[in-house]
C-alpha cells in the first residue's frame, strides 16, 4: 500500500475517539446522538475518514468546495447545525438530535 493509501486507512481507534469527542459535544449541549447506532456510526466513519483524509473533520454529509476558507463552515460541528436542531430536531447528518425529554437547546 503507497503512503496515501495508509494514511487513508482508518483504524477502531480513529472511530471511538471522534465517537467519544461526539458524545461529549453532545452532553455540553444538552443534545443526544442519533439513537439509530448503524446511522451513527456512518456519520462517525465519515467523520474520522475526512479527518484522516483532509486534516479536519468535514461533514460527511456535504460537499467540500476545495477552497479551505469556505469548506471552514462544514468541519463538525458545522456552522449550520444549531439552527438546524432547533428548526427540525436534528443536523443535517443526524448526529445530533435535539434531548426529547427537555426539549432544550443550548446552542454555542
């Protein structure tokens, strides 16, 4: 495998600590993680896969423009997901759903 391919290759670890840096996010934030674990750990592998692959933890979920400045406002948590949260109980990617039992939002 040439050294583009092994900087590629995502290990268990790369998942449990964006998994872990998740949970996190979502506990400061009063928010939960898509409860669908198949889901989730999609979005997770997307996640780890863009911050192995490009450096930083672009959403799996859109598109990346190349430009650094403006790709900027979709490294998770992206600059869209609060709004989204409160607009429709979840991100775009649903990985963070809005805490059905508060109903509360704690947006940064």
């Amino acid at each position: 495998m040439n050294e583009e391919g092994l900087k590629n290759v995502l290990s268990a670890e790369d998942e449990r600590e964006i998994l872990a840096w998740a949970r996190e996010y979502a506990r400061i934030h009063h928010w939960t993680l898509n409860p669908d674990e198949k889901r989730l750990m999609v979005v997770i592998r997307g996640l780890a896969r863009n911050r192995k692959k490009y450096g930083e933890k672009y959403c799996p979920c859109r598109l990346r423009s190349g430009d650094p400045e403006k790709d900027r406002d979709i490294i998770c948590p992206c600059v869209f997901h609060g709004d989204e949260i409160k607009e429709r109980g979840s991100c775009h990617c649903q990985l963070y759903f809005d805490t059905p039992d508060t109903g509360k939002t704690n947006t940064p």
